[in-house]
C-alpha cells in the first residue's frame, strides 16, 4: 500500500508557483459545494468583480478559465483567429514562441517578430512589419517569464489600434505585481495565470475580453475548433450573473482559493503590492549584488519579481539548485533557451516576496558560492 503523499515544506521562489498564504490553502479544504449551487455562484460572480478590479476593467467578458495560463493563451488566439487570418506575435522568450506555435496551429498567417532575448519588444521593432502587413492582432507578453523582462505595453497597443488590429496581452506574470491596465491601455483580450503574483494554487487562468475582440468572436465564419474554449458556449456560464448556465464541471476548490488570494490582492491595494515587490526587489539585488552576481536585463526593463542572474563562471548552476532545494528548501529557477546552465530565475511573487524570503536565500547561497 502507498503511503500517502507528504509534499516537503518549501519556498518557493523561482519562476512560479509562488507561495500561497495560510488562507488561501485554507479555502480549498472547505467542504466542496456543486458547481451551480447558487452560493457558488455567487463566489463566481465575486470572482469576476476582484478581477475586473485588478485588471482595471469594465469588461463583461471577465472571468477565471478553468484551465492553467497555456489554456487562457489559447482560449484567446482561438476565438480570434481563423483560418487563413494575419496575426503578428512578438518573440523575446518562451512564452512569445508558444503564442506563434498556436497561431500556426490556428491555421492562421504568422507574421512573427523575433527580439533578442533578455530584452522588451519596443515600438521600433513593431512599426516596420505593421507597415507591410494588416493583422487581425497582435500579440505580446508583457512579462516574459523566461528572462524576467518587462516590455511597455501602451505605445504597441497605439501602433496595434493605428494599425486596426486587435491587442492581445499575455499577463501571466505581471498581474499583481506590476501595473497592468487593461482599459487605459486598450488591451482587446488578456489572459493571466493564479500562480504567480495572484499566489493562488495553478490551475485557474484570469481572463478578460474586450467588445471589439467578442464581436471579432461573434462574426466568425468558422467554428472555434476546440468546444471546451469555444467563447461563444463558455460565455452563459462565465458571464452568466444568477443565470449561469452549465458548460463544464469548474474547480470548486481551486476557485475558492482564488477568490481569497483577491480579495488579499485587493485588501493590500494594488499600488502598495507594487510598491513591496520594488521594495523587496531592491533588497534582493543589493545582496545578490554584494555577492557577486550580475544581472542580465537592464534596469529600466527588468521585472522586479522575476531576476534573471549570471550565474557565476566555473560554477555548476543546476548542482547549487538542486542543493538550495535538497539542503535548505528554497526553489529557484534555471535559465531557459541561450540562458539555460548559465543563469538563475529567482522569483519574488505574491506571497514570496518578503524580506525574510529573500534572507533565506542569500544565506542559504553565501555558504554555497563560499
Ligand atoms: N505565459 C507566461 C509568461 C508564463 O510565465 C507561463 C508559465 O510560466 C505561461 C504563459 C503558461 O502558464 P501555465 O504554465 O500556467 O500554463
């Protein structure tokens, strides 16, 4: 007989996921109710009414899908695109290239634009494909997880809307611990992840549709090839209100999580969450800094809870994770793609973005780098 999983005590600071806090954990053990029981609903239709705040939207198309952020990215390109549509996606890691491999999946024409990674895409990368092509979107991450680059978001969206395109934002990373306006700046459909700065258990992926992308939605000539993130069935039961109507069997449990680590998001306040991830940002650089270690994105674009770090010459990078994990129970990231074996991720998101984390850590890696 198996004895029953004990998963180890750790902190978690790599690229994701972040640690929960007690509440939030808390809420998933709460006896399940079903899926359309009305106080469920209710729990649903409060979901909704966080995240609009928290994407600082009115959209009525707000809702959490019931899937990890890969399915939000999905859901999104899905709806929008149809065969033999014109989509640009912007590549500087990981995440832009999975965004590109969908849109081909789509059928669609990918127009896609490759930027070095470690650094944003920029207007000037932008403004010369839109002048040759006339996509039905654009897409972008805005927090590229793979090299913790931060790209600005409001002068794409300006080239994108002159462009007559619509704008679609990949937030997984970036929501709660940077500012992300969904309305001021004109984003058309965003997905985002409750792993991260929302520092909820994976599994669930915030949404929001703008009108302009539900009525590209709305005026397909084709279906949506996959049924389950088919927006136009899904849409009676994540906007349904007291209406809601069955579509899928949702995570309960996982819903009530999010729907506590909101309300924390919203109890803190936006600006002060922000403020903590650049308080605790600084704190962390300086001593990865009095270390020795460098950073590899400069200043201006680097996210404050995501640190991508050389790690230092002649040292065996995945040999000291796995001892942080093994010996003192911290998680770090290594790097991905060019960074791979060569440089660190170290995160500091939502619930992990505390002085004592970042303590932890530069103990535990003084006596590894000694
Ligand atoms: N986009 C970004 C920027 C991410 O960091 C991630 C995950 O790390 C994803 C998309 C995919 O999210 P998930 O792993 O929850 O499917």
């Amino acid at each position: 007989m198996l004895a029953p999983f004990d998963p180890p005590l750790r902190a978690l600071m790599g690229p994701g996921p972040s640690d929960a806090p007690p509440s939030v954990l808390r809420a998933m053990s709460a006896p399940l109710i079903g899926h359309l029981d009305p106080r469920f609903i209710d729990a649903m239709n409060e979901v909704r009414t966080m995240l609009q705040q928290i994407l600082r939207t009115t959209n009525e198309v707000t809702f959490a899908l019931s899937a990890p952020g890969s399915g939000g990215m999905e859901l999104c390109l899905v709806n929008l695109l149809e065969p033999g549509d014109e989509a640009v996606v912007c590549v500087n890691g990981v995440f832009g290239g999975r965004m590109a491999d969908i849109v081909e999946r789509c059928g669609a024409r990918l127009h896609r634009i490759d930027v070095p990674w470690g650094r944003p895409v920029l207007p000037d990368d932008l403004a010369p494909v839109l002048a040759r092509v006339r996509p039905k979107l654009v897409a972008v991450v805005h927090a590229e997880t793979s090299t913790g680059v931060r790209t600005p978001l409001e002068p794409l969206s300006e080239l994108t809307h002159a462009a007559g395109a619509l704008f679609v934002v990949d937030a997984v990373t970036s929501l709660a611990g940077i500012d992300v306006r969904v309305d001021d700046w004109r984003i058309d459909a965003l997905y985002s992840g409750s792993q991260k700065c929302l520092s909820a258990p994976p599994g669930l992926s915030p949404v929001t549709i703008g009108p302009a992308a539900m009525e590209a939605v709305r005026r397909r000539r084709t279906k949506v090839q996959s049924w389950f993130l088919d927006l136009t069935l899904l849409a009676g039961y994540v906007t349904g209100g007291a209406g809601r109507i069955y579509h899928h069997t949702a995570p309960v449990a996982a819903l009530l999580a999010l729907h506590e680590a909101l309300r924390l998001v919203l109890v803190e306040g936006l600006e002060a969450r922000f403020e903590r991830h650049r308080r605790v940002h600084e704190y962390l650089r300086e001593g990865l800094e009095a270390l020795g270690l460098r950073f590899v994105v400069e200043p201006a674009y680097r996210l404050p809870h995501l640190n991508l770090v050389w790690a230092p010459e002649g040292v065996n990078e995945a040999a000291i994770r796995r001892e942080l994990l093994d010996t003192y129970g911290i998680e770090i990231g290594g790097g991905l793609g060019e960074f791979a074996g060569k440089a660190w991720r170290i995160g500091i998101m939502g619930g992990s973005c505390t002085l004592g984390h970042v303590d932890r850590l530069l103990a535990a890696l003084r006596r590894l780098l000694r």
